[in-house]
C-alpha cells in the first residue's frame, strides 16, 4: 500500500470520526459526552481513538478548525475582495447571517469554545476575532466618509451586531432553511437604518424643549 493511499485511508477515517462526534456532541452536549459514547457510536477502540486525536478536548479543537476553513476564512476573503465598504457591509451582515443558519453547528462550536483557555483556542478564537476586526474596520471607514452617525464607537457596533446575527441561532428553526434568505435579508436591512446607513444621512437632532 502506497503512502498516498494510507495517508487517504487515514483522512477518511478522521472525517468519518468527526462526523460522528459532531452528532453526538449537538445531541448530548461536549461535557455529557464521553469518550465512551464516541468509540461506541463510531464503532472504534479507544486507542484508536487517541491515535487520531489525542483526546475528547482535540476532537472540538479539530471540528472547529475544520469549519473555520470550510466556512469563516472564505467568508472573509471573499469580504476583503470587496472594495466598496457599504457593499462589504452588507455583504458581512447577509453572509454571515446566511452562514450560521445553514450550519446548526457553528453555534456549538462558538458557545463550547469560549470556555476553552489553552492555546489551540485561543488561535480558533484570534480566527473569530478577524470577522469582528473587518466589520469594525468597515464600519469606521463608513463613519469617515460620513455615512454613518460620528457618535457610533465603531468597535461597539461591530460587537452589537455580531451578537445580534449570533443569537439568530437561538431562536432560529434550522429545518426551515428555505427562510434563510428572508431573514439574511431582513437582518441587513435592520443593521443598516440602526447605522443610519440606508439612506446615507443622518437623522435631525432633536429640538430643545423651552
């Protein structure tokens, strides 16, 4: 057997792991599930298990990693590309939204990682802070050309929305994906007029009462 055809067994057999573990861990949870229940469902012996990937806490660590690449670094390159910063804004917001919708384990991964201290985590969530970072950085630059109200910290709403498409994933119903677009859209619209961005101008300061 050519080394090739090895290292290609081995891939498979780590996505096949992978793709069980996720299962199980959006079903019962990281904490409840045990290496137990891992080898149980993906039909392995607990060495080979470690073999794989050392233990229950790399198995999250790789998940994550995995969805980064297949997911965020895409999403981030393809907002870089963008050059007209109201078109990367809204570009940001219904991506992303779109993004965590389609995917039901992103809010999993997001969630479990932050409990997480050592340094394998904090890269997954340097790789999260790049989203934040872009949006900030889209925002200010908006602010600068007089799109958006000078009063806004652009770090702030930058959080604030990020946490407003992040909660979509608690109430959002994953198996009516085809209102996924609806709610992107419906997201992009709202971020913009709470940014005062739809029209480009700024509301009238409020008349003092004599």
């Amino acid at each position: 057997m050519t080394k090739t055809r090895t290292r290609k067994d081995s891939d498979k057999k780590k996505e096949d792991i992978l793709r069980t573990v996720l299962q199980l861990f959006l079903k019962k949870g990281y904490n409840a599930t045990s290496t137990s229940d891992i080898c149980s469902a993906a039909k392995l012996a607990k060495p080979t298990l470690y073999y794989y990937f050392g233990s229950k806490r790399n198995l999250l660590f790789s998940l994550h990693r995995d969805r980064l690449n297949r997911d965020l670094r895409p999403h981030l390159a393809e907002a870089r590309a963008i050059d007209d910063l109201e078109q990367r804004f809204h570009y940001m917001i219904k991506a992303y939204t779109k993004m965590i919708c389609l995917h039901p384990e992103l809010r999993f991964l997001i969630h479990e990682t932050l409990s997480f201290k050592d340094k394998y985590f904090l890269q997954i969530k340097k790789e999260w802070k790049n989203h934040y970072i872009l949006l900030r950085s889209t925002i200010s630059g908006l602010q600068a050309a007089g799109k958006i109200d000078p009063a806004l910290k652009p770090s702030w709403a930058a959080l604030f929305l990020i946490g407003m498409m992040t909660w979509i994933t608690f109430w959002f119903d994953f198996k009516r994906k085809e209102e996924i677009d609806q709610i992107a859209e419906s997201t992009a619209i709202f971020a913009s007029r709470a940014l005062n961005l739809h029209t480009g101008q700024l509301p009238e300061p409020a008349a003092k009462k004599k």
